[in-house]
C-alpha cells in the first residue's frame, strides 16, 4: 500500500465510509449477526464505489490490492460502528457518536 492512501484511511474516514454505508443500508442489517453481516458484505456489496471515490481524493488509480484494502476497510468500519447485544445487530453510530435505531 502507498503511504497517501495510508495516511489517507484514518479513523475519521473509516467511519465516514461506515456511517455512508449504514444509513443506507441498516435495514438490511437489522437483527443479523455479526458473521451474518460480514460474510453479505463479502458477497454482496460491490465496492467499486469506494475505490473509485478514494483514488479520486488521491487523485490516482488504486491497484487492485489497494482497492481490497479499501473494501476490507469499509467492512471493518461497518462491523465496528454498529452495536450487538447477544451477537445480534441493534443498531449503528454516526460519525458524531450517535446512536441510531431503526425500529422493525
């Protein structure tokens, strides 16, 4: 990985990514477990979008390790903001420290 999209991935983008992510997609979150989630996230979410964002803040095109090291860190992010009690998901944080819940 090149030390601009290392210095680029900091905490506060990681969560940016996350909290971009969950409020678009926490329903379908909603009541799953974290390996639930996890492995819909590796089947399921096409991240080119976040590749293609990223290398456009670099204002380069990432490789295709870069682009994976972007996607394991949106899935990373995306697990760590949201909250589990009894491994089930109930909810998520925003980037201000929110807690957010969407009723079933």
């Amino acid at each position: 990985m090149k030390k601009d999209l290392e210095d680029y991935l900091t905490e506060s983008v990681k969560d940016g990514m996350a909290e971009s992510h969950l409020s678009c997609w926490w329903e379908r979150y909603q009541g799953k477990t974290k390996g639930e989630i996890k492995f819909d996230l590796n089947v399921n979410h096409d991240g080119s979008c976040e590749g293609e964002y990223v290398g456009s803040e670099l204002k380069r095109e990432l490789t295709d390790e870069e682009n994976d090291i972007v996607n394991n860190t949106l899935l990373e992010a995306v697990i760590d903001n949201i909250e589990f009690t009894n491994d089930v998901a109930v909810g998520w944080y925003d980037t201000c420290g929110d807690f957010n819940l969407n009723k079933w």
